[in-house]
C-alpha cells in the first residue's frame, strides 16, 4: 500500500529569509516537521548597497523593520570594527524591530538593548508616538532615530514620524531585484501535485509569481492549492489572480506566518 504524499508548502522568499522561515517552521513543529514538506523559491534576489555610518553619537536610537535590514547592517559594523571599536557604540543604542524572530537575531548580533513593541510596522509607529510624548520631546528636542532601510519599504519612518517630535535618518543598507528564472525552472519548485500551499510575504513577490505563472503557462494550477498570505495587502494582491482558498496571518510577521502555516498544515493532513 503506497501512502499518501504529505502536503508540500512552497516558500516565497529570498534564500536567507526563506531558510530562516523554515527553520522556525522546524522549531515550532518539533518531532512532525517533515523537511521533504517544505520547498523555498526566491523570487527577489536582496543585494547589498555601499552605505556610509558616522558616529552612533548622532542618535538616540535605530528602528529596523526587516532581517535583511538587520542583516546588512550588521555586515558594515564587523567590516569597520577592524579599524576601531566605535561601531559597538550602535549596540548600545535603544532597537526598535518589529517581530520576535528580528529581536531575537539582533540579541545574538549582540545588541543590548532590543524593544520589540509591535507585531507589525503600524504598531511600531504608535509605540514610537507614545516613548516620545513620554519622554517630552518637541521643539527643540527631538528623538534622532536611525531608521536602517531596503530601496522600498513598506512603511517609510522618514516619512509617517512627524518632524516635531522626530529627527529620521534613513539609511538604505541593501536592495532586492527579481530573480532570473526560467519558466522550466519554476515549474520544476512548483510541481503542483503535491502542493498544498503557497506562502506570499509581500505584494511584491506575489505578483512576481503570478507572472512567473503566467510564463510557464501554470495558471490553471493555481486552482488546487491554498494561499497563506502574511497581510491584508498581500491577500487583496493575491485575490486579483487567485481568487479562493486564502488565508491571512493573524499578525503581520513571521510568527503569525508561522502561526498559519502549522494550522493550516493540520487540516491538510
């Protein structure tokens, strides 16, 4: 008697990320994570950007939303330790993430002084709203914060903190661009027979993979399978093409995805 193949779930990430996600999958699963159940494509290459940090001096503290954030940052500050220790001073710094799984890397980084306030980058700015009318800021006294960004973001610090009570700094630490990817090689990760679902983390890499689809002549496949989507946004994006069977994390990180994924992982089986 030949058993039935576990539900495989497909994993929209760049490689870093995407591993990252699956080994929380591993963590939260224990003894029923099944490697052979999980599959990760990148859609979005993220490269690194040539940045400059001046003096940790200049703020009162560093707001970072996303892993490769963290990630690319933390590259510049063990490259220019080799010619002095000043960078430790940012280690010292207030971080204001979003999402256990980036305080939780920032700890092991060794940052001392991680605040994870918020499951999403919304919460995080009525978290900042409320620290700086406790702390008295307001005209001649802002909060300097160093907000460490991708070339695109979903929400833009610079922009939604008000001058009043807030000086920002954006620093763009890295960029992604749209994997190279020939049609036969999405069809070889897609393999739609046992594909129980796909996750989606951004609007952006869902319509990369529909148009992925659309090349390899895979739309029609996308009838069978769920889709886990991390956001309201990504949903609404996903709908246009998908149409039925989405879900949505409950928070807007990786532990709601998390959070998803093995729920929904327990109805499938």
């Amino acid at each position: 008697m030949t058993l039935p193949l576990r539900p495989r779930i497909l994993i929209t990430r760049p490689d870093d990320q995407g591993q990252d996600f699956i080994d929380a999958m591993r963590q939260t699963l224990g003894q029923k994570f099944y490697a052979e159940q999980f599959t990760r494509i990148s859609l979005m290459d993220v490269l690194p950007v040539p940045f400059r940090l001046v003096s940790p001096k200049s703020f009162d503290g560093l707001i970072i939303t996303s892993s490769n954030g963290l990630r690319s940052f933390c590259m510049k500050m063990n490259e220019l330790r080799v010619n002095g220790d000043w960078p430790e001073g940012y280690l010292k710094l207030p971080l204001y993430v979003v999402g256990q799984g980036t305080a939780q890397r920032a700890g092991s980084e060794g940052f001392e002084n991680v605040h994870t306030p918020a499951d999403s980058a919304d919460a995080l700015k009525n978290y900042l709203y409320g620290l700086a009318a406790s702390s008295g800021v307001g005209p001649g006294k802002r909060l300097r914060l160093l907000f460490i960004r991708g070339e695109t973001v979903h929400a833009d610090f610079e922009q939604i903190l008000p001058s009043e009570q807030f000086e920002v700094t954006g620093l763009t630490v890295y960029t992604s661009r749209p994997t190279d990817l020939s049609p036969a090689t999405f069809k070889g990760v897609f393999q739609p027979d046992n594909l129980g679902a796909v996750t989606f983390f951004s609007a952006r890499t869902a319509k990369l993979f529909f148009e992925h689809s659309q090349r390899a002549q895979m739309l029609l496949s996308l009838k069978k399978p769920e889709a886990l989507c991390i956001s309201k946004n990504v949903l609404e994006t996903v709908r246009s093409f998908w149409g039925h069977r989405l879900y949505v994390a409950e928070t807007p990180n990786q532990e709601g995805m998390v959070e998803l994924v093995t729920r929904r992982l327990k109805d499938m089986i």
